[in-house]
C-alpha cells in the first residue's frame, strides 16, 4: 500500500506534468468537446476541482468529528452536476480554471501528508448510505483523478 506522501508525490507529478499541456489546448477543444456524460473539458476540469475540495473538507472533517460523520455529498443524486451548472465553468476563464485546478489539487496533497494516522479508520457516511474509511477516500482519490484526465486527453485527441 502507498503512503500518503506517495500518493502526494504522485499527484503533484501529474499535476506539473499536465498544467502547461491543458493551458495550451485550443479554446474550442475545451469549450466544445463533450464527453459521454455531455461535459466540456472545462466543466470535467471543475469536476475535478470540485472533487479536490470536497475531498479536502471530508479529509479535514473526518480528523475532528466523531465517527462515523454525517458529511453532504456533492457527487450523488445528480449534485456534482449541479455543481458545475451553478459555479458555470464553462465560462470560466481557461487559464485561470486551470490555475484553480492545480493549486486545488496541490492543497489536497498537502493536506493529506497532515493525515493523524489515528485517523484514517475514521468513517463517512454518504448520500446513498456507504461507508468510506478516511483511509479509503485517500487511496481512491488517485483513481478518480486519472479517471477524468484519462477522459479530458481522449476529448483532446478526437
């Protein structure tokens, strides 16, 4: 199993990796494409953002709180959609979106080199009434990130 560091320093690698190629793809590539959920590389790219943030909060709440917590759940029921529709990246400006992605990642990982190994059996209940360990969510978070740049480079490529 990877560390938490690991898992950091994988990320930030990525994340340096892929800033100055997303900062130069095209306006129409971002703005147009559309994945088979019907999002943009920009709103997969504040998906992504949102993910990053949320996850921070569940990182920071799961350290305090007492478990199992209670925690909103943004990805289920439709939200996430919700979340992009209100926050409407699709006019957000390229490179600051990209911007606000890298430094939300960047936090997260900070963040999670924090983690109290105490902690990390502490338990989330989400939406649909699962169980995630802290532990879970952090080891996950790699899987869900390539997910989605897997999902944006494909877009890119057509």
């Amino acid at each position: 199993m990877n560390s938490y560091r690991d898992i950091a320093n994988d990320l930030i690698q990525s994340i340096h990796e892929l800033e100055g190629w997303l900062i130069n793809l095209p306006d129409q590539t971002v703005s147009e494409k559309k994945n088979n959920q019907h999002r943009t590389i920009k709103q997969i790219l504040g998906h992504m953002v949102d993910s990053a943030s949320n996850n921070t909060h569940r990182v920071i709440h799961l350290q305090y709180q007492k478990s199992p917590i209670n925690f909103p759940d943004y990805a289920n029921h439709g939200n996430n959609d919700r979340w992009i529709a209100i926050q409407n990246y699709q006019d957000e400006e390229w490179s600051q979106l990209v911007q606000l992605w890298k430094y939300s990642h960047l936090h997260y990982c900070h963040v999670i080199q924090q983690v109290d190994a105490d902690k990390k059996n502490q338990v989330w209940i989400s939406d649909n009434n699962e169980e995630f360990t802290l532990d879970m969510m952090v080891i996950d978070f790699p899987r869900h990130f390539k997910l989605h740049v897997s999902e944006i480079q494909e877009l890119a490529k057509e």
